[in-house]
C-alpha cells in the first residue's frame, strides 16, 4: 500500500470524470498478490481462505491505501457465498469461479438498488408494489428483463452481473424477486451514467438499463422468486468486511494526523504537546482500538457461532460511524491543512462519509439491531 498505492490514490480521487477514477493497474497488482481471490477454493485456482478474521485483516490493510482496494477481497469472497451449493449447480459454480480466477480484472456487480428502491430491498418493506420494480416476465424458456438500476458499485467494468428482478408483482419483494447470472455485454443491458460521488471515487459505481433484455430461464440463481432470501443466505457475513475496510480508513487518518501533530509547531512545541490536542488524538487511539475489537470479535463469531441478525449490521453502523468520526476530528486537529488537497485528510473525511451509506444506511442496520433485540 505505501509503495504501489498511497503515491496514486490522491491523483485518481481528483479527477474530474468519476469514470476515470478507478485504477485497472491497482486492480491487476491486487489480482497478481491473490487478494481478489483470496476466498475461493483453490480448486477454481483461488487462495481457499475462508476465516473471516485473514480476510478482515486483509481489508484493513487494503483500507488504508484506499477504501475500494478493499473492495477487491470482499468482492470474490460475495461471488463464493452467492454461487454457495444451496443455490447453484456444480457446472455454474465452476464456470464463474474459474473464469473469475483465470482474468485479472474480472470483478461481479450486485444489482438491486433502483431510483425508486433503495431501503426497501434491504429492511426490507414487504408490501406489494414496493421494493424492485425491475420486471423479469417469462416467456418459453426465458425471460425478459426491463427496469433500472443505480447506484450499482463495479457496473461498466464487471464482467457478472447478479441482477434482482421482480417475477412476482403481486407478492412483495421478499417473496416475488428473483436473481439473474448476467455475462457483461448481453443485448438488452446497457449502462447509463456513472455517478459523480464526493468521495469513496476510486469504487465506480453505475446506472445498469434492462431494455427487452432477453435471458435463458436457467441464468436464474435459487429458485424462481426466492432471490431475496437467497442473496441473504448467500451473502449473510460480508458486511463485517465493510466495517473491517474502515479500519483502514481510521487508522489512515490516525496515524498521518499524529505524524502531522509531531511535526507542527505552534505556541513554541509540536502541537501533539498540548494537552487538549493530546487527548483528542487519545480517544481516537482508544475508539480505533474499540473498532478493531469489535470487528475481530464479530468476524471470529461469524465463522464459529450460531447466526446473530443484531452482529454485523450493529457492527457496521458503528465502524463506518466511528471511522467518520476519526476522520472528521484528525481534519479538525489538522487546522486549515485539514481541508486542503495538499495532505489526505479532506479525501479520508469523504471517503468515510460515503461508506456510511452502503447496505441501506446506518438507520437501516439500527432497525435490524433493534428488530434483533
Ligand atoms: C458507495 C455506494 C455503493 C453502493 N453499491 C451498491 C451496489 O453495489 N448494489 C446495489 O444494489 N446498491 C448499492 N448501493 C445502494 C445502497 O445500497 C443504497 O443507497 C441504500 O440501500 C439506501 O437506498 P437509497 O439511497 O435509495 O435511500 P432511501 O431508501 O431512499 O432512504 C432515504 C432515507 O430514508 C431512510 N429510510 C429508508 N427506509 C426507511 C424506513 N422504512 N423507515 C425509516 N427510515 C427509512 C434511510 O435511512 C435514509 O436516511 C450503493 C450505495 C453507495 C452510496
């Protein structure tokens, strides 16, 4: 991280066009390293890691060259769990996952978020005619597709599509959505603009159009509208390396603030010898600290104890707020360099921002502690 990335992760963040801002040459190294296929089988020719707490530790690392390095890991690592036996045949999942490990720059997009569903899908809100209104209606032996996503992380650039579509409207999203294996470049599926986010830019993210979008009946993964519950199944641990990536994001800010404070000389001392100063850069210490237990406790728990619905969402919310929170302060304690471009506070402060949103947001995954409770 500090020779390959830290050097070009500022330059990528700034520019201009948010679809110039992701990094192939990084995509590649981390590829070459074994991290985007750390956690598939090495029968696929992947790394076969499946304890969480590698895994977690991995993207902290990642995390603090930048937030979407860590992406990379957690990426093959939600291929593994969606293509999991329970809901795809032995030909589908060695098709994927061996394609996945023989291309050093394929990546999957999970599409399910639309204009007019977001939170929906996640807590999710089970009425009819809310949640995905992207539409798969049979026909012979397909099925055609037609709505729009947004907000899809890695679309443009994935070469898997997982798309959610309703294939019963009269149901609500729990009970009526289904989830499609797309290849890229399949007609019907195009791509609309990329979105222009305020920080977190090295992960693209993408509008995906479903135009009369025709796809074989067997591209479905589980069955015919259980892609809710299955996608759950699937992917019902992978948020704790959400909240690990902010580790990396809070440690960053943490340790180049101190390095920042040692330095500084205001009032005749380094800065980092005043007292209020002092303690500032104490409780970030401590609540770093707390993070990193929190989330090697509940990784741990993951792998070895029965299911809990209140851990990783509780988690999360509190990672991703905390690491805001560290970031936010180490920019304060910063002074006017805080919100400069010359030092890395101002990116790690968007950045953390960001990452707050992901998974329906921090309300949603305290509804889901407190639905737990
Ligand atoms: C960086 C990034 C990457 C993403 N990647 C993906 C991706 O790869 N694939 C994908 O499908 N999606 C992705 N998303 C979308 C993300 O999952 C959604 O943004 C999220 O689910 C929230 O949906 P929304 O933005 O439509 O907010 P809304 O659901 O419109 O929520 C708006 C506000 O209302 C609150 N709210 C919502 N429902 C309720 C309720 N029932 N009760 C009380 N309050 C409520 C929310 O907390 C929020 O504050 C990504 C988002 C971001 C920012």
């Amino acid at each position: 991280m500090d020779k390959e990335a830290k050097p070009i992760v500022a330059e990528l963040d700034r520019r201009h066009d948010p679809a110039d801002c992701v990094s192939d040459v990084l995509l590649e190294k981390c590829s070459e390293l074994g991290f985007r296929t750390l956690t598939i089988p090495e029968k696929y020719g992947g790394g076969g890691v499946e304890d969480t707490v590698t895994v977690g530790i991995v993207c902290e690392e990642l995390g603090v060259g930048d937030l979407s390095l860590a992406s990379i890991p957690v990426n093959g690592r939600k291929l593994y769990h969606m293509l999991n036996p329970d809901l795809a045949s032995e030909e589908v999942r060695d098709k994927w996952m061996k394609a996945y490990c023989d291309d050093v720059g394929f990546m999957v997009a999970i599409a399910m978020t639309e204009p007019d569903s977001g939170g929906d899908n996640i807590l999710p809100y089970n009425e009819p005619g809310h949640g995905v209104r992207t539409t798969a209606v049979r026909d012979g032996g397909d099925y055609v597709i037609n709505g729009r996503k947004q907000f899809i992380a890695h679309a443009g650039i994935a070469k898997l599509y997982t798309l959610f579509a309703r294939t019963d409207p009269s149901k609500g999203v729990m009970d009526g959505t289904s989830c499609f294996l797309i290849p890229e470049t399949h007609p019907g599926m195009s791509f609309g603009r990329v979105h222009d986010k305020m920080g977190f830019r090295l992960l693209r993210n993408q509008e995906i159009v479903f135009d009369n979008c025709r796809v074989p009946a067997e591209w479905m993964l589980g069955p015919e509208n259980g892609g809710i519950a299955a996608m759950r199944a699937g992917l019902r641990s992978d948020g704790i390396l959400n909240a690990a990536r902010c580790l990396g994001v809070a440690r960053r800010a943490l340790e180049e603030i101190v390095d920042w404070c040692k330095n500084r000389v205001q009032g005749g001392r380094p800065v980092i010898e005043h007292q209020a100063i002092a303690c500032e850069l104490a409780d970030m210490h401590v609540m770093l600290q707390a993070m990193r237990a929190l989330v090697w406790n509940v990784a741990w728990a993951v792998d070895h104890e029965p299911p809990d619905p209140k851990a990783v969402p509780g988690v999360m919310a509190f990672c991703t707020e905390h690491a805001f929170e560290i970031a936010h302060r180490a920019a304060e304690l910063a002074g006017g360099m805080g919100v400069m471009k010359d030092m890395p506070f101002e990116k790690l402060l968007r950045d953390a921002f960001c990452i707050k949103h992901l998974d329906g947001g921090n309300y949603l995954k305290r509804f889901k502690v407190a639905a737990g409770l």
